[in-house]
C-alpha cells in the first residue's frame, strides 16, 4: 500500500468518524413537536421569527419563519435591560461602583429632590419608588423630548414624584435602568452606547447590536440586536460569565442578577405576561428550586421576544421576532418550553 493511499485512507476515516459524531449530536433530541408548533403558529409570530436553542457549547435547534433569519436585526425593547444590567455588573467587577452606592453620589440632583436614598440595587430591580408609566406600545413610541440621557434622568430627579421608600415596592418601568445606565456614563466617562460596546457587546461577538438612537439613548429599551447575537449573550449568563473561553463578567455578578429581589407583597405592577414572576437584576425570574433558588430567568420584550436561560437543564432558548407581544402569548411561549423541556431532563 502506498503511503498516498495510506494518507487517503486516514483522511476518509476521519470525515468518517466527524461525521457520526455530527450525526449523534443532531439525533439526540428530537423537536418535531416544536417544528409543528412554530409552524402552526406563523401568524401568531407576525410572519417572522427564529428560534433557537443552544445547549452544551452549541446550538443544537434553529428554525426560521418568514424572511427572518439569525442576523436579521430587529428592536428588542426590553430584553435591552439585561444587557444594561449585565453593563452595570461590569463596572461592579471592576470596583467602579457598588451595589449600595447612592445614586445621589454620582448625581446629587436627587438628594436636592428629597430621592437621595436610592441605590444602585434599587435602579436595577425596578424598587426605586420613584412614580412611572406603565410598560405600552404607546410609552414606547411617545419617549421623545430628551436630547440625552442625562436630561432624561434629571426629569426623573426634579419632576417625578416619590410613591414609596427605595426598595420596598416593585413597579416595572424605564425609570431604574435609565438612571443605572446614566451613571455608567458619569463614572465610565463615555456615552452609553460607547461603553456598552467595550464592556459587553464586543467580548461577546454581538457586531449587530446597537443601542444607537436619533433620541436619548434608552437603556431599558432602545437595543436593535439579532437572533446570532442575543444568543451569545444568554449563553454567556448560561456558562456564569464565561464566553468562547474569555471571562465576561464574574460568576459572583452573575449569581447576584439572578437573586429575587422582590416577592408578591412587594410587586406594585408588573406586565401581566410576567404574573407569578418574581425579579432579580434585569430580569425575571419564571422558576426557582426548593431552597427558593433562581432556575429559570429571562427578559421577555414588547416586540416578541423572549430569551430564556434555563440553569436546571442547562440551556438557553431564544424566540426572537419583531411582532408585539400580547398576553395571550405567554401560553405559547409555556407550550415551546415544555416541548424543550421534555427532550432536555434536569441535571439535578
């Protein structure tokens, strides 16, 4: 035997062998059911949409309607304010700020406004008792006026009223996340958007990802991103800061967002999608263990979609899609997970 024919040889059994692995991996769950969910549900998704699953390094599940496809950008709404809360952890890290500093320390309008007691760790749990308008389409489109964030931000110090003491009571709104991501400007002496960039979006690949606006920048809100690059985002929260083998942001911070922050006495208002949720930093928390333990979060958005990080079976689940979210929908988002869930069992 030649020693060419050798080499061919040894290169056929490799393609060979990668190819049964590959094969192994794809056979190992079985979606059809999601298949004919997504399917059957085309209209529901406003024509478009992705959804992909991603599971032990890799996606293992993706299926697109429509024209959509996984770099297909689209406006996220408020599945933005992980990113800012993952933004603020960041600079945690990196002993920037404190969870406990005083938001009247980096902007001492708010001490002026009898608003000096609020933390940092309020901002990010929605617990500043600060007064708000209710999540809508008709908020959303209306945000105008500001030439920037910190204008935006000193409104909230000088015109909002205070309903209650900072921590005590929960309302979901733009205000926290808005006045968290104006003090990531102050002390990263950049715009939002700048240091969003540098902090999070780069390390982790996200090029479509974009908190660029002709208004105020809006942290709670404003992100354009796409399928491919949330992905990588939830992924990143899956693996506890972890990215392509790089550190993003440190377990501790991780473990921090997903601690509940509130319990059904403190929830004043909250979207009726997110009922029997509780919250952490940026996002809900949907499941927790017996010891109360988060399991399951995510940061479902306006515009339809919905990342999910699954801790107990370790995985992340994205529909991504640009159709509003209605709360009928919270039906259908429970009836992908099951189908999930029943071909992912819990590691413990």
């Amino acid at each position: 035997m030649s020693v060419k024919f050798q080499h061919f040889c040894v290169k056929v059994s490799l393609v060979l062998i990668f190819l049964s692995i590959l094969q192994v991996s794809k056979a190992q769950y079985n979606f059809t059911g999601l298949d004919q969910l997504v399917d059957a549900s085309k209209k529901d998704l406003g024509g478009g949409a992705m959804v992909m699953i991603y599971k032990d390094g890799k996606v293992v599940y993706q299926k697109a309607i429509g024209e959509f496809t996984a770099k297909t950008q689209a406006p996220i709404a408020s599945c933005s304010k992980w990113l800012t809360a993952a933004l603020v952890m960041s600079l945690v890290d990196q002993g920037k700020l404190s969870l406990d500093d005083k938001v009247s320390k980096y902007i001492p309008l708010f001490a002026k406004y009898s608003k000096g007691y609020i933390t940092i760790r309020d901002c990010l749990s929605h617990m500043t008792g600060i007064e708000s308008e209710p999540v809508s389409l008709k908020s959303v489109v209306e945000r105008k006026g500001f030439a920037n964030l910190e204008e935006e931000v000193n409104d909230f110090a000088s015109k909002k009223e205070i309903q209650s003491n900072p921590g005590l009571e929960f309302r979901y709104s733009s205000v926290g996340l808005n006045i968290a991501g104006r003090i990531v400007e102050i002390v990263g002496r950049r715009g939002f958007e700048q240091l969003m960039q540098e902090k999070i979006t780069r390390p982790l690949m996200m090029r479509n990802t974009s908190f660029s606006s002709f208004d105020a920048v809006n942290p709670s809100g404003g992100a354009l991103s796409t399928p491919n690059d949330y992905m990588n985002f939830i992924s990143m929260i899956l693996n506890k800061g972890m990215f392509n083998g790089k550190r993003v942001l440190s377990e501790a911070s991780i473990e921090a967002m997903h601690v509940l922050r509130t319990n059904s006495g403190t929830i004043k208002y909250a979207p009726k999608l997110a009922a029997g949720y509780n919250y952490g930093f940026g996002e809900w928390i949907q499941e927790t263990d017996e010891n109360g333990k988060a399991t399951v979060v995510s940061c479902p958005g306006l515009f339809g979609t919905w990342p999910l990080v699954d801790m107990s079976r370790e995985y992340a689940l994205l529909v991504f899609t640009n159709s509003l979210l209605k709360e009928s929908n919270k039906e259908w988002y429970g009836k992908v997970k099951e189908i999930v869930d029943q071909q992912i069992p819990r590691k413990h």
